[in-house]
C-alpha cells in the first residue's frame, strides 16, 4: 500500500504506511519506535519528514494546546477535531488518538461507540487508552469491533486526582507487580502496544520481556521498545516546567521569541515591509504591453 502524501524513500517513490502490523513486527526485531505527539497540520507535516513511526493525537492537548491543569476536561469532539487536522498531512507514520476522560470507563459500549468516533471522525487508524485489568473487558469489545487499541500504564493522567499528581509509578513490589500484571490483561484482551509512562526502568523491562507487544516508554528507561515525547516538550517550546524525561532536542521557543522580536521592530522602525515583500505600484506595473491590452478591450 502507497501512501497518498509523507515521506519518500530512497528512491524517491512515496513511502508506505506504517500499519499495526507493522508496529507489532518490531517487537525484538527493532529499531525502536519513535512515537512523537503532534495537534495540527503543520506539525504533523514536519515530524512525519524527520521520520518518526507513530504520531499520537494525546489527550496532553489540553494542557499543551489549551493551557489547562490537567487533561480531564478534554472532549472526543476535540480530539476527532485535532485528528483530522494532523491527518490532512497524509502521514507516513501511523496516527493514534486518545481516548479522552469519560469517554469509555462507563462501560464496554461505551468505549466502542467513542472509539468508532475517533475512527469515523476523528480519521485515526487506532485509539489509546488508560487502565489495565479493570477495562481489559473495554478493550477486547473495541478490538472485536476491529479497532486498533494502545493500552497505557503506569502514570496515567486521567487519575491524576486519585494518584494525587503527576507522580511516578511502579515503586514497590506490590505496586510493580500490579503493572506486570495489568499488562498481561492488556495483551489477552488485544493491544498491539502498550504506552510505559514514569515507571522505574527495571519495572519497564520486565514488562518488555513479559509481553509479546511492543511497549513504548514515556519516563520509562531505555528498555522498551520505543519511546514517546510530546512534541512541544522535545522542541523547548514550553516555558512550564518539564519532568524529568522530557529530554529537549532543541529550543524553538527561543528562536520563536526571537523572530517575533524582530518582527515587531522591524514593523516599529518602518523597515518592513521593504521593497523585496512589496508588489509593485500601479505605476510601474502599468507599462506599454499593459496600457495596449486595456485600449483593445475598450474598442
């Protein structure tokens, strides 16, 4: 199957989607997964070019896109919105959205009705979401109904009232072994993958060894079989404060500020727009060639 826009190959030609099937085949064949997120057209478009694998429509968009404290008020509208934004890029890489707060922990219905949302309106080729044993019922009836479904561990955002913060996961015995086995519910009840956030590295490995899925870690250690950032987060684009495992690629933020920083003197000064952004006058544009075609058409 060809793409109907993103990256090329070598040779030029369009390249092939990436499908579940193939996110499944990397499982201990590797490379890693490189899952990044993204919330619209042009972002889309620039990290399907750099090459990663699985972009996520997350739920993080009401925090990052929004400015909200949390996620919880985040809608499936919003997300089916944002979806079709990042979608029109016609990526390469596979595209996952989040299954919002509310919309599928009521029941199995529920959650297959929201998930066929995202699919139907949302244009995504696969959903995500929270929880482990307790919704392995919710994600066995979406699958049947051949949708893709992500699990997440670990750090879960939707329960940041219940966990008390954003906080890491995992620690103790107890609590590790209730990840290992909230995996293991994922697996038998279809996942292809499943998202490892802020958990200790050794829990994360254990996991990976355990499951015949892909996990993806997010604060997770180097074990995995792929990792996720937020896109904003990665670039320095965020002036809040980042945690821990948000490793900044770059710092656009600054950059941005500087541009519009010289924007806004250049407009101050005059000196934009000069010449080189300015269409000519009527004037000049109006030479011999021109004024002889509107004599023509008044005869």
């Amino acid at each position: 199957m060809v793409s109907k826009g993103g990256n090329a190959n070598e040779s030029g030609a369009p390249a092939r989607r990436m499908s579940v099937p193939d996110i499944l085949a990397r499982k201990g064949a590797g490379p890693p997964l490189a899952m990044v997120t993204a919330y619209d057209f042009t972002m889309a478009r620039l990290v399907d070019e750099a090459g990663v694998d699985v972009i996520l429509v997350g739920d993080s968009l009401g925090m990052v896109v929004q400015g909200l404290e949390n996620t919880l008020p985040v809608t499936l509208e919003e997300v089916c919105y944002h979806g079709r934004a990042v979608a029109r890029a016609q990526p390469r890489a596979h595209l996952v959205g989040d299954m919002p707060f509310m919309s599928y922990q009521v029941s199995p219905a529920q959650a297959v009705e929201s998930a066929g949302e995202l699919m139907k309106h949302g244009s995504f080729e696969s959903v995500k979401l929270e929880g482990g044993a307790d919704l392995a019922e919710h994600v066995s009836r979406i699958v049947g109904a051949g949708i893709p479904v992500m699990g997440h561990l670990g750090l879960q955002p939707q329960r940041v009232h219940a966990l008390g913060g954003f906080k890491m996961q995992g620690r103790g015995r107890s609590a590790a072994a209730k990840i290992l086995s909230d995996a293991r519910a994922l697996e038998r009840a279809g996942v292809y993958a499943i998202v490892l956030e802020a958990i200790p590295p050794d829990v994360a490995e254990q996991v990976t060894r355990t499951v015949a899925v892909p996990t993806i870690g997010i604060g997770a250690g180097p074990k995995c079989d792929g990792q996720v950032l937020v896109c904003v987060d990665m670039l320095g684009m965020s002036r809040a404060h980042a945690p821990k495992f948000a490793k900044r690629y770059d710092e656009i933020g600054d950059a941005i500020v500087g541009a519009v920083r010289r924007y806004v003197e250049e407009v101050r000064s005059g000196a934009f727009p000069g010449p080189e952004h300015t269409f000519q006058p009527n004037e000049a544009a109006s030479g011999p060639t021109e004024a002889a075609q509107v004599l023509s058409l008044r005869r």
